[in-house]
C-alpha cells in the first residue's frame, strides 16, 4: 500500500456502512445539526490558537467537497488531464468565512453537498470506475465520492472531540 493509499483509507475506514450515497445523506444531517445548534459566536469558536474555527471548518468542507467533485465529474467524463492538488490551509487562509454568518455558511454547505448528491446518484455506474490522476495520484471517481463522506465523518469527530467539548 502507497503511502498516498494509507493516507486517503483513514478516510475510508471511517464510513460506517457499504451504502456510502446514504452516509452522504446522513453526514449531511448530522453536519447541519451541529452546526444549527450554534450561535453566531460559537461559530467562531476554535479551540486552539493556529486552528480553524468552526465556520473555517464548514467553509474547508465545502470547498474540499467542490473540489472533489470537479475530480469525480472529470474522471467520469473521461478527462485523462492530470488535475491539480489544492492547498487546504490557504484556502481557509482565503476563505474569509469568519465574516459571514453562519446561516450563509450552513447554506452553502447544504447546496453543495446537494450538489454532490445529484452528480452521484445519475452517474452512470459503469464510469464509477473511471481512474484519473489527482494532486500525483491515480484514485476512481468513486473512492473520491467516498472520500467526501469519510472526509466529512473526520471533521464531525474533530468537532466532537475538540470544539464541542470547550463550547
């Protein structure tokens, strides 16, 4: 296993079931039920110095699920063009989430994760398989939609472990 295989199966073991298009569904459900417990200054909450607050952190999972999707839609379509990585610490550095409210934030969260939903579910199966080469690495377009879920499932734990406890 390649270094690069140990890093995204992290992510992987994570899901709690093979029908990872419901755990879509139900990472959805739980990120938006965290997050609409919060106040506007909870929200701004991080629980250390160097970390992101929560709204970076719902911004970071927007932005890393519309870049996972560019890479599903790509590799189903055939695309044989490497795609780029992407620097998830400038993004936040540059996400300027801390100066919108948190109801944009949980907005845009949903219509992208909604997003994602639609260009799973009507994906021709056969084209699930379809490998493309991201940030180096060869991976298919479904472990990339499965990645947005364990990816999810990470940071919900991040928040339950870190964040909640301190709030």
């Amino acid at each position: 296993m390649t270094e690069f295989q140990k890093y995204i199966q992290r992510y992987l073991d994570l899901i709690p079931s093979e029908n990872w298009l419901e755990e879509l569904k139900r990472t959805e459900e739980q990120t938006v039920g965290i997050y609409g417990k919060l106040s506007e200054e909870q929200s701004a909450f991080a629980y250390a110095e160097g970390k992101w607050t929560l709204k970076e952190l719902l911004l970071h999972l927007s932005d890393t699920e519309r870049v996972f999707q560019y890479r599903i839609l790509a590799f189903a379509r055939g695309d044989k063009n490497e795609l780029p990585g992407f620097d998830e610490e400038r993004y936040a550095q540059n996400s300027y989430a801390n100066e919108r409210s948190l109801g944009s934030l949980l907005e845009e969260y949903r219509l992208v994760r909604k997003s994602s939903q639609i260009l799973l579910e009507t994906l021709n199966p056969s084209v699930l398989n379809n490998i493309g080469t991201a940030n180096g690495n060869e991976i298919s377009a479904e472990t990339i939609g499965k990645l947005i879920v364990g990816h999810n499932i990470h940071h919900l734990n991040i928040i339950e472990e870190r964040y909640l406890p301190e709030l």
